[in-house]
C-alpha cells in the first residue's frame, strides 16, 4: 500500500535534503554553459528567482516582485451544492476561451470533514470521499468550482492526455472486504473531461491501466503510450507503460484496453541502487500477468529480479519527447540504496532510462513528490518532505532553488502552470488551499 513519509518518520528528524549534480539545462537540450533560460541559450544561466520574502499573512513566502492569490479555499461553497473538498493534490490546466479550467484531485478516503460532494451522476462509490473538483479561474480570480468526480478513493496524482481529458488516479487496493464502508474495489484510473464530452451515466473505471496503487500518468503525444508510477512498499511499486488499442483515439478511448507492461531496466532489482548521475539503463518491458489484480496485487505477481522496483514512485510529466518521474526517497532497507530523492529520464526512441537528478542527505531540500515541466524547461517539485516544504525549480546549473514555502509547512501539490505561462497554480495540501502565484518568470522575459 502507499506509504505517507510523515508516518514513517515523523515530522522531527532534520538536516536531510537536495544535493543535486549535473546541468538541469542539459536534460532539457540545452547545455549550462550555454546560459539563458533552459532551452534558450541567451543572456545568464537561470539559477533560481532569489531569496524568499516573509509573507507577512502567514501562507505563502515568495522571491520579491512575485505575489499569490487564494483561488479555493476548502469550505466554501460549490456550485449545485456541498462546499469544496480538502487535501487538494494533483492538478492540471487546461484552455477554456479566454479563461482556463483547472481539474484538481482530493486525497481522500471517508469520513473527512470535507468530502468531495456526491452528485447525480458522478459518484461511482457512495461509501468513499475523494474524486476531484473542476474550477474555473481569470489569471488569480475564481469563476466557478463544482464536482468533476466524486465516490473515489485517495485520488493523488495523475495526468494530461493530448485530447485535453484528465487522467485522475487512486493510490490504493482497497476492497469491500478491506474496508466495510465501500461498495466497490478501488485502485483505478478514471477519466474526468473538464468539457463535458464524455456524458456518462456514471464513472467509469479503466481496467486496462491496471488496479494498483496509481500515482500518476503521463501520455506520449507521438505514440499515444501511457507511463504510469505506482507509490506502493511491500514490495516497492513499479513503473508501468500501457499500450493502447486505440492510441490517441480522444475522449473515452481508453476504454477499449490495452497491453500493460511494468519496467526492467538494466537488470536491477531496485532502482535505488544508482548513484551516479548520467546513468543509463537499457529498458526490457514486461507483461502484467493480471493487471485487474483479481487475486494477486500485481506488483506481487512479478518475482523479485524480473522488473525493476521503485522506492516511492511519484509524479511523472511527459515533456520534449521524455517522461521525467521522480522516486521521492528510499530511506532504510530494504531499499538498495539510499537517497532523498531520484528523477529519471525516459527515452522512448533510445528505451533507456538515465538518472538526470539525485537528492542526497545534506541540502536544504528533501521529499521530492508530484513534478511538472513548463513549456519553457523549468522542471519544478513539490516537495513532501520533514520540516520545511518548497516548491523547487531546478536552475541551468543542476542546483535547486526555493521558488516558495508553505509557511505551516503544510506539503506542497499539483503545480502547474497556466496554457499562457502566466500563473503557477499550487495546493498546499493540510491547509486546504489552492493558490494562483504571479511572478517574472523566466529570466530576461517579463510579461
């Protein structure tokens, strides 16, 4: 089953964090010594956008000439009723005319104080609490929030597909007979449409995508292929491709299945035994015997040796041709090796994966978790760690930077930026907040 850090470790321990090596601009095509904003190759190499600023209201810090505005508050009212839910986690943005529509998931099982309301037609289990909401924001400025899914349990991550859907993932196995208060088993990955295309009478589980603990998704917009993480111990989750049989096939295509296949890369067991940056790994796909897990949870059904494990697999984003996913630590056997965070690469054409970033013990930063590239190259973190929680933007240099801070030191979740690149949208998650953050992004670019 998943595992939450803070229960293994509590939220004392200190000193752990970033250490980070390589050129970030290398991974995204452009080299560091070329400078400029990734990808650019003009004016300074970016290294961060400066020092926090206090937030005198208690939320957020963030570098000067950058502010926030609270776009949701948990509690409030919906529209067609209920108030919205809490533990806000991944998101996603897409363009609606001249606004732009926000998908957001809701970690939650039952009983919270604020449950994702059920509504006619969206509920696919009565007895659970999560799902997700749909909002509707200009720039800082709220619109409209109502339910997109509801009934659904531990909704943590997900993902974008090219047809403009979101991909919403349950990071759980439980059944009826684990949990007397659910109806149905969980585990899966739902298609929730921002747009209204998909009018089902009900939600409708994709079984093809298997039945695990999901954490996120991402989608090949050339092939149409899917890359999915499993954030799971007892063994450690894997890392997943599904091969569609409708690829690319729009609203509700991923309904006619597919061919799942978990990762083994380079003969290893248990990615957490890579340390050095640059590595490469040559990638055999393996077929999941049952991905509906009717008996055996499917990272069980694969003896150790065969695929190759992943302490903590988190967020993945598909960008330039790569999917980018992040292992958020491995801490203590039996993990292989030991570090405080690890980003893979991805090559589709190569089927290689390199390690591009590791997290040693030692830095300011520590808990890497959900993880979204902007259309200009900044690959930004949220982090999920002890004490202090940042979200992280990663400079030309391969070094992390803060780009805020949860005063509470509440986690970070679900940044992503708007279609223009104007707002980064943000939750921090035990607060229940969604935030709209403006700022100069990019150096030598302002807008």
């Amino acid at each position: 089953m998943s595992v939450n850090r803070r229960q293994l470790l509590g939220t004392g321990a200190a000193g752990l964090g970033i250490v980070l090596s390589g050129a970030a601009g290398s991974v995204f095509g452009a080299p560091a010594q070329a400078g400029g904003p990734q990808g650019t190759g003009k004016g300074p190499a970016f290294k961060g956008y400066g020092d926090l600023v206090a937030d005198p209201n208690g939320v957020c810090d963030l570098p000067a000439g950058f502010s926030y505005t609270k776009v949701s508050v948990q509690g409030t009212p919906l529209a067609g009723g209920g108030l919205s839910p809490t533990f806000q986690d991944g998101m996603h943005t897409f363009a609606a005319g001249r606004h732009t529509a926000i998908v957001r998931n809701h970690e939650l099982t039952h009983e919270a104080t604020y449950p994702v309301p059920h509504v006619a037609g969206l509920v696919y289990d009565e007895g659970a609490d999560g799902g997700n909401t749909v909002l509707v924001v200009d720039g800082g400025r709220l619109l409209s929030e109502k339910v997109g899914l509801a009934g659904t349990v531990r909704n943590c991550a997900g993902g974008p597909t090219p047809w403009g859907t979101w991909l919403t993932c349950e990071e759980t196995e439980l059944t009826p007979t684990d949990d007397a208060k659910l109806t149905k088993r969980h585990g899966y990955v739902f298609e929730v449409d921002p747009f209204g295309r998909l009018r089902d009478a009900a939600p409708v589980p994709l079984a093809a995508l298997g039945r695990y603990a999901h954490e996120a998704v991402a989608i090949d917009p050339r092939t149409g292929i899917l890359y999915l993480t499993e954030d799971a111990s007892g063994p450690f989750g894997l890392v997943y491709r599904l091969l569609p049989k409708r690829p690319l096939g729009g609203p509700g295509s991923l309904r006619a299945g597919g061919r799942l296949q978990a990762l083994f890369a380079g003969g290893l067991a248990d990615l957490s035994a890579v340390t050095t940056l640059g590595t490469k790994l040559a990638v055999k796909w393996v077929d999941v015997p049952d991905p509906d897990a009717a008996t055996t949870s499917v990272r069980k059904q694969f003896a150790d040796g065969t695929v190759s494990r992943v302490p903590k697999a988190e967020g993945i984003y598909f960008r330039d041709g790569s999917a980018y996913f992040v292992s958020s630590y491995a801490k203590a056997a039996p993990a292989a090796g030991l570090h405080e965070g690890q980003v893979w690469r991805y090559d589709p054409r190569a089927n290689t994966i390199e390690l591009v970033l590791r997290f040693a013990p030692g830095g300011q930063f520590d808990g890497p978790d959900n993880i979204h590239i902007s259309a200009w190259g900044e690959m930004i973190l949220c982090e999920d760690g002890d004490g202090d929680n940042h979200l992280v933007v990663v400079g030309d240099d391969g070094k992390p930077y803060p780009l805020a801070r949860s005063v509470s030191q509440a986690e970070f979740a679900g940044a992503t930026f708007s279609p223009d690149g104007v707002w980064l949208y943000a939750n921090i998650q035990e607060d229940g907040l969604t935030l709209a953050i403006k700022g100069p992004w990019v150096p030598g670019r302002r807008r």
